[in-house]
C-alpha cells in the first residue's frame, strides 16, 4: 500500500497547478467576499500509467484588510491500471496579509479517502485530520493581482499512520482581488 501512495505522490509531483482567486462585486466596489481555488492536472507514462486531478474550490471574506476567513473544499481523483482513489476534504481557513509582501495561513482540512488495488482487489476507506500551517511570499503583478510562492506542513501527520506521503505541501500560484 505505501508503494501505491509513494507512486501516487510522484505522480501529483508532475501536476500543472494553478491558483485562482478572484473578489466578487457582490454588494458593490468595496465588497469583502472572495472567491477561488486550485486546480491541478497530472498524468504518469510507462507501464501502468494513470491521471490525476484535484479542485480546490474556496469562499472566503475579508474580515479586516489583512484578515481574510474562510471555507475550502477539495476532491482529489486518482486512477492508474494498478490503482484508483478519491479524497475528499472540507474545512475552514484563516489568511493574515502583512505589508501586502507575506502571507501566513492556517487551514484544517476533514479528508474522507477511498482507495482500491485494482490488482489485490483490495479496499480501503477512512477519514484523516489535518491542520496546516505556513505562509510565503506574495509579489504584486497588477492591480488587486498577485503571484503567491509557499508552503504549509501538516502539523498532524504522522509518519506510519498517515494516507499521506509527507507533511509539506509548496504553492505557487495567481490570486486576484486581494
């Protein structure tokens, strides 16, 4: 089974991702709702091949100018000829801006995971927590655009009982309508 995640976790780190996140003008100009996500793409080559894609979906709102509080969502599809899962993962987030060049972040995700080996005709299902904590860099681009470049570890994982391959977890990306 930990071959299977470590083939998965080489997999994922071949995705195209992408950022997005983008302010709404619901209740005018000066409205402090945010909308956006990742979204991710990967694919192996080889014997057995597979794909990979995950959305990241999130509503956020801008408690104070620097204090952004939030909801994220994510589904994470995998499916190869030896192996297939589903993540899914729901929680909330907290964003602090400061002087509009860094970024700390908080976010707890509740993953509900469903795994098979297509060759052992073996399932697995379970739920796992996970709370990561980190933060970057933000460069302006443009106006309310920026290029985010980060990271988060998952201050709940732990090695031998976890789905995951590891902690860390890099970002770069494009927000709008910070």
């Amino acid at each position: 089974m930990k071959k299977i995640l470590l083939l998965s976790m080489i997999i994922s780190g071949f995705f195209l991702n992408a950022q997005i996140g983008t302010s709404t003008q619901i209740g005018g100009e000066n409205s402090k709702w945010t909308f956006g996500g990742y979204a991710g793409l990967g694919g192996a080559f080889g014997n057995g091949g597979g794909v990979s894609l995950y959305v990241t979906p999130r509503v956020g709102y801008k408690v104070t100018e620097n204090l952004e509080a939030g909801l994220a969502s994510n589904l994470t599809w995998s499916n190869s000829k030896y192996y297939s899962s589903t993540m899914i993962g729901v929680g909330p987030f907290l964003n602090y801006y400061f002087s509009r060049n860094f970024y700390l972040s908080g976010m707890f995700q509740e993953y509900f995971i469903n795994q098979k080996d297509k060759v052992n005709n073996l399932k697995y299902s379970a739920d796992e927590a996970a709370l990561y904590l980190g933060g970057g860099y933000m460069q302006r681009l443009g106006n309310r655009t920026y290029m985010q470049i980060g990271g988060m570890y998952n201050v709940l994982y732990k090695k031998d009982k976890s789905v995951f391959g590891g902690g860390f977890i890099p970002s770069v990306g494009i927000v709008y309508g910070l």
